[in-house]
C-alpha cells in the first residue's frame, strides 16, 4: 500500500487543525489539545510557507482575509506580476492555538514556546507577537511585551491595519500597566485611526480619564490579541451549538448550522 504523501498529511492536519477550533468551541479543550499535538508532530523539519515555481507563488494562509489582504497589498505595490495560489495552513496555526490553549491555562512558558516554534515556522505573522506580548505581559515582563507590540508599526502584506489596530491597542494597555497614561493614551487613539468604532480603545480611553480623575485602578486583564469566544453565532447572535467555525480577520468566529444554510455570500463578506 501506498504511504501518504506530504502534501496528504498537510492536507489532513487541517481538517485536524480545524476540528480543534471546533473543540474549542464546545470548551473540549482536552480533546483540542490532543488534536493541535498531533498536528505539531506532523511538522516537517524542512518546512516551508511559501513555495515559488515559475510564474507562480503558492503561500500558506490562514484565511481568505489574509489572502485578500496579501494580494491587494501586492497589487498596489505593483508586485503582483505573478499568479497568487492560496494554500491551506496546518502547522504554524497549530502552534499558535496550542500557546493560546497554554495561555488560558496560565503555562505561560509553554505558551512562549509554542508561539515562539510557530513564528519561526511563519516569521512575518504579527498574530505570533501579539500572543507572546500576551503571555510576556502575564508573566510580568511588561517591557519585553512593550518591545514586541513596538515592532508592528505599519501595514505591510503580512500586516494589515486589523493587526496594525491589535498592536496598538496590545501597547496601550501594557503602558497603562507601566502608569505611562500619555502614551498610552497616544497608543489608543492610533488605533481609532484605523478601527475607529471599536469599543475595547474606547472603553480604555475612558478609563485612562478615570485614573487621571483620581479613580482607583480596576483589575483588568491584558489586551486579547485574539478572542476565542465561540459561544454565540456571529450572524444571529444567538447561542452557538452545531455549525460552522470560521476565520475573520486571523481570528475564529462561529456560524450556527441554520445560518450557514441560509448565507447569500461568502461568510466573510458579511464583516468586509
């Protein structure tokens, strides 16, 4: 009998990969552990994100809005003289979901170590910094958080303004941690410039006031570079049993069964 091929095991790590987003969701964490270790085992020693033949270059994203970003971004930059394949992720989102798993269980070593194994799987993927200035911050080391939120600083193919906005806002709450209230004040109001709706830079721009009015400092838990709360649908709203779990904006997002069925466009066209 014919062993698999690479290309093979990749593909099934995927669906592997996906399943454990999917146990995540139903807080089976045991089982979305077991599923991301085997996953990493698979890791080829010889690994590679992006392959390049000919006139074309196949990448390894992990969603379509990366894709999208990736290539209107080449475009723009008139780099886009060759055909863009988009090629499914196994291996660093593996890596970087078990150092999400290690975070939520307060092992924040292990937590750097995953991300730390995935960013060198993938080393322009801000997602792995964002996690690690997470766990760094938890740890205390609020200085080399600052430091890695301070290396995303523009929009690039691998950057886009989401994970430009993530950072920012990543920075001002480490600098309300360290008491620097101006910069991180400075630091929230960058990232209105980019998503200026979002409720987590307004909500910590109040708070700066109150703590500049003479309010006491609330308990308040470090910026979430990546939210894994798949309880309710992201389209009804309603709570989220059976369906669908998809990625929006290199984070996971739930689609119940019935609205699945029932989407006239492609999920992520909902949320553009």
């Amino acid at each position: 009998m014919t062993s698999p091929s690479l290309t093979d095991i990749e593909s099934a790590d995927v669906d592997k990969v996906d399943a454990a987003l999917q146990s995540i969701t139903s807080s089976r964490l045991d089982e979305a552990e077991t599923l991301l270790l085997g996953v990493i085992a698979n890791t080829p020693s010889d690994y590679a994100n992006t392959e390049e033949t000919g006139d074309v270059i196949s990448i390894k994203f992990w969603d379509e809005t990366t894709f999208i970003h990736y290539v209107t971004w080449e475009k723009h930059h008139g780099r886009a003289n060759k055909t863009i394949k988009w090629l499914s992720n196994a291996y660093p989102r593996a890596y970087f979901h078990m150092g999400f798993l290690c975070v939520k269980h307060q092992q924040f070593d292990k937590a750097i170590e995953y991300l730390e194994k995935g960013q060198a799987l993938e080393p322009k993927n801000p997602k792995f910094s964002c996690e690690k200035a997470k766990a760094l911050v938890s740890e205390g080391r609020k200085e080399e958080a600052l430091a890695l939120y301070g290396q995303i600083t523009e929009i690039s193919a691998y950057v886009s303004a989401h994970d430009l906005a993530i950072a920012l806002r990543g920075r001002g709450f480490v600098l309300i941690e360290m008491g620097d209230l101006d910069n991180a004040e400075l630091a929230f109001q960058s990232s209105l410039k980019i998503e200026s709706d979002n409720e987590v830079a307004l909500n910590e721009l109040s708070y700066i006031n109150h703590l500049r009015q003479g309010g006491a400092a609330s308990s308040t838990e470090t910026i979430l570079s990546t939210s894994l709360d798949l309880s309710n649908c992201r389209v009804c709203g309603q709570p989220f049993d059976e369906g669908v779990v998809v990625s929006f904006k290199g984070s996971p997002v739930s689609i119940c069964q019935q609205c699945q069925q029932h989407l006239t466009k492609k999920w992520w066209q909902f949320w553009k």
